[in-house]
C-alpha cells in the first residue's frame, strides 16, 4: 500500500469513530516505511506517524499516566532515530549526504529541532570527506 492510500484509509477509520489501535497503526506505517521508494512516501508517513504518536502521548498525558508516558516517550524517541537511520542507509552504511537531506526534511517538516543529535551527526559528517551515494 501506498503512503497516501494508507493515510486516506486511516482517515476513514478515525471518521468512524473505530476504536484506536495506535500499536497496530505504528506496525502498518513502518511495514510502509520499509517499503516507500521516495522521500516524499517517507516524509508522508513520518507525518502520519507523528499524529498517531501525538495522540497517545495526549491521551497518556491528559490521563495522568505519568510512567507509561515516560517509557513511552522514550520507545518513540527510538522508533524515530531507526526511521532516520534506516532511510539514510546505503549498503549497510549511513550516508552522510541523505542524513543531511533527510534531517533537513524533517526540520522544514517541523518533527525534527535543528540540535537533534542526528541532525548534529549529519552536520558533522558533510563536513568532513566523506563517501557518497553515487560511489556506494
């Protein structure tokens, strides 16, 4: 499935009224993740990613639930990093360049600060010799 189909149908779902499986959407969208072919797929289901994860975290938050959100906050903190690095992979390495790209993606997007510590990594790395995309 396609990103755009998969936010529509979620879309839908969410009109319905039906219940909130945040965990089995989560599953969904990286299963998608793994198989978009182009940034703008990626940066899609970031964004649909990042609404599902909001709603849990206001749903724990307004609930008072201060542990579950803690350990939740920090698996979603993971789960973003691995999206990063498995979109920046190339040939089992991290390249530089798309880091820098996508990093910047997800700034302009508004889901990434600019001191996030792999915006910092990709920084540093543009500036230094590095191997690209085109020789991998």
């Amino acid at each position: 499935m396609r990103a755009r189909e998969l936010c529509e149908r979620m879309l839908a779902q969410a009109e319905t009224g039906a219940a909130f499986d945040w965990n089995g959407l989560r599953r969904q969208i990286a299963d998608e993740f793994e198989q978009a072919e182009t940034s703008e797929d990626r940066g899609v289901l970031l964004g649909l990613w990042t609404a599902v994860m909001d709603e849990v975290e206001r749903r724990l938050r307004d609930g008072g639930q201060t542990d579950p959100l803690a350990e939740f906050c920090g698996a979603r903190d993971k789960d973003y990093k691995i999206f990063i690095v498995q979109e920046s992979l190339v040939c089992g390495n991290i390249c530089a360049e798309t880091l820098y790209a996508v990093t910047q993606r997800e700034i302009v997007a508004g889901r990434m600060k600019p001191h996030h510590g792999l915006r910092q990594l990709a920084v540093m790395q543009i500036a230094t010799p590095h191997g690209t995309r085109a020789q991998a």
